[in-house]
C-alpha cells in the first residue's frame, strides 16, 4: 500500500501537505513534523468522539453528589472539591520533578477510601512502581498497576462493572494506539491516546489523569488540543536541586483557576507546606544590606519572598549584569531609569541580583523591591528589619500600583511587617509616588 508523508504541527494540529517553516494555521515556528499515511492521509475511523443521543439538557445525569476525595485536602480544594467521575486532568511537569510521586499518592489514598484504582505506566516496569509504593508506604488490595505501552491494553480493565474510579496514566506521550501511525509521542497518537482514553472513560464515570511531558521552554507537549478535551489543567514546576515544588492550577472547568500549593520533596513523598506565607524566606538577616522583602501574589496567594541584590565594583570594560529568577531585561530597564531619574551611575559596577530560595518571580509587583534592594547594596545602608515591597517602576520613574494590592496589605499586616512601602493610595497620606520619595525616605538623603 502507498504511504504519503504528510506534516502536522506539534502545537495546532495542522496538517500541511509541504513541510513550511511557519505554521499556516498558528504562525509558530519549526512546530511541523512529519507523518506517514496510508491511503493518502484517508483513515476508515474517527478519532474524534461519536455524538450521543439527543436528551434535555435537565435530564443529564448529575454527578456533583458523587464527588470524591484525592486524601489531600488541599488539592481537593484546587480541583473544585475532588475528583469528578468522568473528569479529565491533564498534569504536566519536567522530568523528575515529582509528577509521579503525588498521583501514587493520590492514587493510594484513593484506593485506601476502598475505590478501585488503576495505575497505568508506560515509562516504568512494575517492580519499580512497587519499590516506590512500598517506600511511600502506599499499598492497598484497591490499588492495581499495569507497564504497557499500547493503550488499548487497558480498555477491557475500565469497563462493565469493574470499572475503576480513578485511572492515571503515565503518561500520554510513551503510549501508542493502533488507530494512528507514527512512533509514541507525536501529534496523531497523543491526539488518538488521550481522545480514546477521556471518551471511554466519561462513558464509565471513570476520573482520569493524564499525565504530560513539557518541552525546553516549559510548554506542555503536543497538540493543543490535548489542554481543550480535558476538565483541568495542572503544571508541576520547581527547581529539582530545591526541595519545594510548585503545583499551579492553569484550567479548572470545577474550581477555582490560578490556584497554587506549595510541596516539599520528602523522604515518604510529596509534603504539603502548610502556611507558605514565609516559607522562601529561610533564614533571613535583615541587618545585611542588598536585601528587600516583597509581598507577591502567586495567583491568590501572597508570599513573601527576599529579593537579594550585589552592586560591586567592576574591573571589567563591560560591567555584569546578572539576575537570576526574574527576566533579566527587568534588571537592565529599572538600571536605565534609576541612572536617568536618580542621577546615579552604574557604568563601572557590576550589579548581580537573584530572587531568593529559588523562587522564580515574573508579577510586575516586584519591581520596587528590586530597586530598593539595589538601592540598599549600592549605598551599603541595611533596609528596615520588617519592612515589605511591592510596585511597579514605570519608566518615568513613578511607582504605580499593582494587581491584588488589598491582598498584599492584608497579608502583609498579618505577618506583622512595617513599614509597608507601596504606591500611594488616592488618598495621597500613604506610600510613595515616585522613586526619588523612596530613596529619601529609605536612605535619609538631602533633598537638594
């Protein structure tokens, strides 16, 4: 039979019969790989789903009663209330960063609330899913795990009357279907995967996660139609030299959007960090210079987190500029207003500044503590012990407020801070307006 190469794009879906550089469809760059068909691209099924039978829209089936726990009350509070029969969720991450340490987690919590639960690997064999459960002391009668890397295995164990309450699969792109051609991975067995999968399972009522690699840049991988067909989209981030993990919520059709917890990689797991408020402050002096606090709000959680800044001399025709944990282009614009605004010069210093614990910050509130932290290692002056930053720097050297300001102050005052130093309310009786305010204030500088 004659095969035909076709092209697909990683991002879209696509299909182009020439391989272009640009995506006609989405515009992206070097996204189309190539396919081969039979038939000339001619397929005898659908992979997308088959419509049901028509019925009012009152008599659908009403599953908001039979939502049930994930153990962790917390992630059943980001999901909505936990796992919807016949949800789909999509949970994406780098390489070991710990994506399949919590959903065995999960799964074993699961299968421990007496729900049968399927555990499905394509990357790991079975005696390496065991060794991890019995060290994350996990295994339960209900909880069932299967190593294959072709889908449909799987299909007689989720239907009927065994069918489980939850399967997780781990993960979407090492596993094939006879229902499309090419090697694991690309776009046509990731699209015929995760359709076959997320339709048989809304049939059963069964929850299902879908786990997802990410490429270099941090995207999830594969069409996007894989982050359209499914219920809730989770990233798992973090550095896998730092102990914490960052689980953010980035599509939630039962909950809330843009919600974060905070983990710490343990010896038994993934722990839960309780009250996050400080916890990337570590052991802080206050009375070192070249350190500010700000008030950030990592979707609708604020936190606390120390901004660390180095001005030294430089012996270099050109000075260093480095900035870890933030866009270094912030660092090189808030230089050029603080020389133009402030008077100062920078031209023979090096000037380092990173975000401290790891954190990776990239909220325009930030901004002022960045300054006042270049501006307390320049002048060699100690900011106040308990004060806390944030704002936004334009490039006239105004500080302009920022998004979720009550939530800032509020945690702020909780956690004791003072001074508060912010954009001036409308009011005009608090905060500051520009940067030449702050500076005198902070650094008791004449006037003149």
């Amino acid at each position: 039979m004659k095969l035909r190469e076709i092209y697909i794009c990683a991002l879209c879906g696509a299909r182009s019969f020439q391989w272009k550089g640009q995506c006609p469809t989405c515009g992206e760059w070097n996204c189309l790989e190539p396919l081969q068909l039979k038939d000339g691209g001619r397929k005898s099924e659908s992979l997308a789903p088959r419509a049901e039978r028509l019925i009012r829209l009152a008599e659908a089936s009403d599953f908001a009663g039979a939502v049930f726990s994930t153990g962790m009350e917390a992630f059943d509070r980001i999901l909505g209330k936990g796992l919807v029969p016949g949800a789909a969720i999509l949970v994406g991450g780098e390489p070991g960063i710990g994506k399949s340490t919590l959903l065995l987690q999960i799964a074993g919590s699961v299968a421990a609330s007496g729900r049968r639960t399927i555990y499905l690997s394509g990357e790991e064999a079975l005696s390496q899913i065991r060794s991890r459960a019995e060290r994350l002391e996990l295994l339960h009668d209900n909880l069932y795990a299967m190593a294959s890397s072709q889908v449909e295995d799987i299909f007689p164990l989720i239907e009927g009357e065994n069918a489980p309450a939850l399967l997780i699969l781990d993960s979407v792109q090492t596993l094939t279907s006879s229902r499309a051609e090419g090697l694991p991975g690309n776009v046509s067995q990731v699209r015929a995967v995760a359709t076959e999968v997320v339709e048989r399972c809304k049939k059963q009522h069964t929850a299902v996660v879908l786990v997802g690699h990410v490429t270099k840049e941090g995207h999830l991988a594969g069409p996007r139609l894989l982050e359209h067909m499914v219920d809730t989209v989770i990233s798992l981030e973090g550095d896998r030299q730092q102990v914490f993990r960052l689980l953010r919520v980035l599509k939630n059709r039962f909950g809330p959007n843009q919600e974060m917890l905070i983990f710490q990689m343990m010896e038994q797991g993934l722990e839960l960090v309780e009250d996050p408020s400080t916890y990337f402050l570590g052991a802080r002096d206050a009375s070192l210079s070249g350190t500010a606090v700000v008030m950030a709000v990592d979707g609708q959680r604020p936190l606390a987190v120390e901004i660390q800044s180095l001005v030294t001399k430089s012996h270099l025709t050109i000075p260093r500029r480095t900035g870890l944990g933030f866009d270094v282009n912030r660092l090189h614009l808030l230089l050029a207003v603080l020389e133009k605004r402030l008077r100062l010069s920078f031209a023979q210093a090096d000037i380092y500044a990173k975000v401290g614990g790891g954190m990776r910050l990239m909220e325009p509130g930030m901004d002022l503590p960045l300054v006042a932290a270049i501006l307390s290692s320049y002048y060699d002056i100690p900011l106040p012990e308990r004060a806390v930053f944030w704002g936004e720097v334009d490039l006239n050297g105004q500080i302009r407020p920022v998004a979720g300001h009550v939530v800032r102050e509020g945690q702020a005052r909780r956690l004791g801070y003072h001074p508060v130093v912010c954009p001036a309310a409308g009011d005009g009786k608090r905060g500051f307006h520009t940067l030449k305010q702050m500076q005198q204030a902070l650094f008791a500088l004449p006037t003149g």
